[in-house]
C-alpha cells in the first residue's frame, strides 16, 4: 500500500516500493522518501519525531536538494517543513527523512492503510522483536529474584540456627554467585567458630587442671612454723610455666631434725599427684617412727608396688643430729647439697638413683660435721636448668664461694641472681630453694 490506495508494494534492494513512498529499515530506524503535497495531506505525519530531513526536487528545470537538517531531532516533522517549505515555490518534491520506528508505529497506530507496507511490516517485526525480548528479560530476571530469595532464606535460616546454639549447621552451596560465595564464607565462619570454641574448651580444662595441680603442690610445702628449730630460715618456690612436683618438709623432734626435698618427673597434674602420693608415705613412715636409713627404700618399694610407669621421683634426706652435731645426708638421685661454713663451701655429693626406676638400688649415706651457725643450701633442679643460661652446679658453689663473707645476705643474693637468670633465660622446671641456719 501507499499512503493511499494503490498498488501492492513491490521490495527490491532492501527498498519498499508503495504508490506513494519508499521506505527501508536501517537498525532501529525508517528512512522514507514522500512526496511533498502527499505529506501535507496526512495530519499524523506532523506527529513523527525525526532524526534529520532533506528536501529535494525540481525548480526551474534543474534538480535541488536541501541541506540535511541535522538539529531537529525529537522534534515533530511539521517543524522541519516549515524549515524547508521556504527553500521551493514548487509542490513537486519529495521529503526524504530518518525516523524511529518507535515514532513511526506511535503516530500511525490508528492508520496503518496510508503508511507503506514497508514501513508497517518493519514496525511489526521491532515490536514483536522488543516484546519477546521483554519477556526473555523478565523470565531471567524472575528467575535471578527466586535464587537470590532462596539463597537469602538459607543465609537467614543459618543465622537462626546460629543464635539459637546450633553451631553444626552448614548451608547447602550450589553457583558461583556472589550469594553463593557468601554462603560459603558463612560456612567457613561457622567452622572456625566451632574451632574456636572447642580450643577454649581445652584450655579451660587445662587451666582448671593447672589449678588443681597447683593447689595440690601448695600442700607439698610446710608452714614456716615448722622450722621454728632453726636460727634462720629461707624459703623460696617459683612455679614455671607447667606446674611440676617439687616438694619439701621438716619432722622436728627432740633430739633431731629430719628434712626432706623431692622433685617428681614431668609436669602438670601426674606429677603433683605422683609427689603428694609420695608425701603421704613419707609422713606414714616418719610417724611410725621408721629409722633414716630406712626411709628411702621404703618409699622405693610402695612406688614401685604402685605400677606406676614412666615416672620416678628424686628424693634426699637430711637428718640433723642436734647432740652429735652431725648431718646423716640419704640422697636418690637429687642434686646435691651445700654446707656454708665460715671459710669454706662443702659440697655433700653422693652418687645414686632416683626412686622408681630400678628395683634394689642402693642409698649410701654421707655423714658430715657441723658447727652452730652453718648454713645448709638445698634446692630442686629448676635453679640449674633455666633454659638459655649457662648456670649449672659448677657455676653455683663458685657463686656460693664468692658470696661466702656475707653469709647472712646469701639468700638475697642468690635470688638476684636467680631473677637475672629468668628474665635472661626460660624457667622450664618449678625451682625451689631452702636455705637453713643451723
């Protein structure tokens, strides 16, 4: 069709031919040529919002062709006639113009026989065109809603079961999405938050354990009271980081002194317990009024009835002899201790075995002589064995040795030094010392 009745339109290189007009679709556009006096005939013409516009036709026997007005566009077509109408007194020209077929469709909608078959089935097809890709659009997009719905309810679900103590819960992940990914993290933070608090229920089991091992050792030592014998008496203890079995105690009686200092194998509660087991025999027997020399190897035999494995004890006994002014020195396996006199250190070394290794060993005996005024030094291994130092027996009586003058200061001295070597060093083993004026 034409703008009017006519002829079939005849295509022909992409152009549509009508009776009155030529069109062709070019993207989203139609580009027509219309006789001039035709358009002024059609009132929805002037609806049309064009791009640009050209006049051409025949004045004076020769071919003219406006300039194309380029700074019309989204305005209405009666504007660019009027533009042009006074460039030709002549009706017998064409209009030639780009429009949207938007624009096209809209102004012709109710008109549809006076535009060209051309442009009506171009307008068609963009519009079925658009329209499918409206739907296809939104079918993705509900689509994109109902797997963000559903993975948000997911999120919102573990969030519920979180807050409410169920730490097991996973959230089931499928997609690469960004949803998807923070599903995952939350799975991630429920993990490491499960971790977190199983690492905290272990170390509130181990403080609670360290705490019982440390009140247990705590009864391991004698009130000061007990030395009450002595003319002068130190008493210095220094839990390291894992409580360990350190142990020392006095038996005063009337003519004699007996005084004990052990240290269990190991560390934490075992070891507390393995030496307050070891405190309790020990206080049997010295109430049961068993001699001395006895008292090691009773104490070697009940441990090792026990069946206790993978432990031992050190263990050294002195018995002060008030009369005979004599020390009668039992030792298994514990470092030895010095005598402090007036000019001299006396190491009081007696080779042997810790308690609860070897069945039948043998416990010597070391008597040595004392004058009132004498200093006894005993101590656990923990004072030679602070770690990163060079602080061993050697190096402690040449200590004891230069300090011997100020005899009644030694205490305080060795404790400087004992807190230089610490805060130089790491304290690996509980460290005891007891120093006695005889």
């Amino acid at each position: 069709m034409g703008l009017r009745e006519g002829k079939e339109p005849i295509e022909e290189n992409g152009w549509v031919k009508g009776e009155y007009i030529y069109s062709k679709k070019v993207g989203e556009n139609i580009i027509a040529n219309i006789p001039f006096k035709e358009i002024l005939k059609q009132p929805n013409f002037f609806n049309i919002d064009v791009d640009w516009a050209i006049l051409r036709g025949i004045e004076g026997g020769k071919f003219f062709e406006t300039k194309r007005e380029k700074n019309i566009f989204k305005r209405p077509i009666i504007y660019s006639l009027y533009t042009l109408k006074g460039k030709t007194k002549e009706e017998d020209c064409y209009f030639f113009f780009r429009a949207s077929i938007y624009s096209l469709y809209k102004s012709f909608v109710e008109a549809q026989p006076v535009i060209g078959e051309g442009v009506i089935r171009a307008i068609k097809f963009s519009s079925y065109f658009l329209l499918i890709l409206t739907l296809i659009s939104l079918s993705y997009a509900g689509l994109l809603i109902y797997k963000t719905s559903k993975n948000i309810s997911m999120i919102s679900k573990g969030v519920n079961y979180f807050s409410l103590g169920n730490l097991d819960y996973r959230i089931k992940v499928k997609g690469r999405d960004e949803l998807s990914t923070l599903s995952r993290n939350f799975n991630q933070m429920a993990e490491g938050i499960n971790l977190y608090i199983s690492k905290l229920k272990e170390k509130a089991e181990e403080e609670k354990e360290l705490q019982l091992a440390s009140t247990i050792q705590k009864s391991l030592f004698p009130k000061e009271e007990k030395f009450s014998k002595f003319k002068k008496i130190n008493l210095h203890f220094v839990p390291s980081k894992a409580i360990g079995g350190d142990y020392f105690d006095i038996f005063c009686f009337e003519d004699k002194d007996v005084f004990l200092i052990g240290d269990a194998s190991g560390h934490g509660i075992s070891a507390s317990i393995l030496m307050a087991m070891t405190k309790a025999i020990i206080t049997s027997l010295i109430y049961r009024k068993t001699p001395a020399p006895c008292l090691l190897p009773e104490v070697h035999s009940i441990i090792l009835k026990t069946g206790i494995k993978d432990q031992y004890i050190t263990l050294q006994v002195a018995e002060i002899l008030r009369k005979e002014k004599v020390i009668n020195l039992y030792n298994s396996g514990h470092p030895p201790p010095f005598l402090i006199k007036k000019d001299k250190v006396i190491e009081l070394r007696l080779n042997s075995f810790p308690i609860g290794i070897f069945d039948g060993p043998s416990f010597d005996l070391i008597t040595i002589p004392y004058e009132e005024g004498d200093f006894l030094l005993f101590y656990t291994d923990g004072l030679l064995e602070i770690e990163g130092t060079e602080f061993g027996l050697k190096e402690l009586k040449l200590f004891l040795e230069e300090n011997i003058r100020e005899r009644e200061t030694l205490f305080e001295n060795l404790l400087q030094k004992t807190d230089k070597l610490i805060s130089e060093g790491d304290l690996i083993d509980d460290l005891s010392i007891v120093f006695l004026k005889i």
